[in-house]
C-alpha cells in the first residue's frame, strides 16, 4: 500500500537556487486563532528540483483547468474553512524580478 498525506493547502513555497520547497498545511483540531478558526500547522514539506516542481505545476495547472470546466471549482474559490491569500510584495521588490520574499 502507498502511504497517503492529506493536507488542506500549502502554507508556503520556497526557492533557494535550484531547489524548491513546499510546505503542507493542515487546520489544527485544537489550537484555535482569536476568531476561533482552527489554526493552520504545517504538516510535511515536499523538496523538488525547480524542473520537477515547474513540471508539477503545469500539471496542476491542467486539473485546475478540468475542474473548473467540469464545475468542480470556481476560479478564485478557497478550501472550506481557508481564507484567499492576496500575494504581498515584500520591500525589496525589483520591477522584472521576482517579488516574493521566498525567492532567492
């Protein structure tokens, strides 16, 4: 049997030179926020070669494309209980270059 890791989204992406890390988020069944919505906790991280990860995400890209299509999803809809995450320039940011501060 191959072991199973669910996760309720990515928390984080990270890049360091050719490298790629993604940390996997699950909402905690007892720590709650001061809204008291469970709180995401890392879980596990994936580590991919930037090739491998670039790959993945083309095929991810494709899925998201099938079930929007088939009414599986909605663009721009979260997983329950998640909020949409606006990306956030970091004070470095360079016009052209990379914005995120996970990039180096």
């Amino acid at each position: 049997m191959i072991p199973e890791t669910y996760s309720d989204g990515i928390s984080e992406i990270t890049v360091t030179g050719s490298i790629v890390r993604i940390d996997l988020m699950s909402l905690s069944p007892s720590e709650r926020d001061a809204n008291g919505h469970p709180v995401p906790m890392v879980r596990q991280r994936l580590i991919l070669p930037a090739d491998a990860f670039a790959n993945a995400a083309d095929l991810m890209q494709q899925v998201k494309t099938s079930l929007i299509e088939s009414g599986v999803v909605h663009p721009g809809q979260a997983a329950p209980g998640l909020p949409l995450r606006e990306p956030v320039p970091f004070a470095g940011a360079r016009p052209g270059r990379n914005t995120s501060p996970n990039f180096s």
